[in-house]
C-alpha cells in the first residue's frame, strides 16, 4: 500500500512488478494495471484499515497533511493524525519506507512542512525501529546507510537545509 505518493514515480516502479493500493485525499478516476486506488483521509482514517498491510510506503506526502494544498481540511497537526494512521494501518513487524523534507523544523508557505531529524525520530519512538536511514543533501547528492549515532549530525540535520530524508523502518 502506498500513501499519496507519486504515480509517475515509485508507484509505477512497483505496478510494474505486483498489485499496489494507493490512497490519496485527492479523488483519482485513472485506470491504471496493477494500481487500484482509493480516496482517504489519512487524518481520519476508518477502522477498515487496522492493520491492513505488512508493506507501506509514503514518498514526500506527509509535509503535505493539513495544509490544506490539496483541498484536504486546514490542520496545523495533520502530520502528526497521518503518521498516527500510518502506523495504525501497518501490521506489526511490517516495513514503512518513508520519506520527506529534512532541514531546521519549518512550514514554507503554500507549500509543505520540512521536519528537523531529531523531530521525526521522536515520532517514530516506541512506534518504529529506523532500520536504514539515508539522505539527499542540498546538492542533491545521495547518501545511504547514515549512522545514526552521531547525534551532532542528527542535531544538525546532517548538514541540511532542505533535503530528503529516506527511512526504512519497521513496526514494533
């Protein structure tokens, strides 16, 4: 299952191999093979999916939750709702690949939040073992497999501004 991200991106890289659920805010009338989708909420999920899959992935969504761009409800904690879902909705033991902005804790008008490392690794406490972290720097350059030990690197979001921050993690 996948959470807002991209079609034309990692959801198509998937289609082509097996069957993907996409569920988006965003009403989606395309028939594409191997992708069934579905109009949700993530701030407000039903209990049809308690967990619902073992595999869930949501690529530059949640910066989104909230803010009310894509005609979802205006909510400063959307965030917090969406990720408390996503959890919900993954069995225990399943894989979340995650990613979003990382850089000094910010909302950029109009646009998206951009979340601190050491913010984001407060959210997955007790909820999410990291078991891979890696990044993309301002530069663009990827960096993977990041120790995460160095808590001056955390601190200072391993020298970010506005990067991507990817996560692979699995539900405690």
């Amino acid at each position: 299952m996948d959470i807002g991200s991209r079609v034309d991106g990692f959801v198509a890289h998937v289609a082509a191999f097996r069957e993907i659920e996409v569920l988006d805010v965003r009403p989606t009338a395309t028939n594409v093979h191997n992708i069934s989708f579905k109009t949700a909420d993530l701030m407000n999920i039903g209990d049809e999916f308690l967990n619902y899959c073992d595999s869930l992935s949501c690529l530059h969504a949640l910066e989104h939750f909230g803010l009310g761009r894509y005609n979802d409800p205006v909510q400063f904690d959307g965030h917090l709702l969406g990720l408390e879902n996503m959890h919900k909705i993954l069995k225990t033991g399943g894989k979340f690949y995650f990613s979003v902005p990382i850089g000094k804790q910010r909302i950029e008008f109009n646009a998206h939040k951009v979340f601190s490392v050491q913010y984001l690794l407060s959210l997955f406490e007790d909820k999410f073992n990291v078991d891979y972290f890696s990044f993309v720097d301002d530069k663009g350059c990827l960096h993977t497999n990041i120790d995460m030990s160095n808590t001056n690197d955390i601190n200072n979001n391993f020298g970010c501004h506005f990067g991507c921050g990817i996560f692979e993690m699995t539900k405690l």
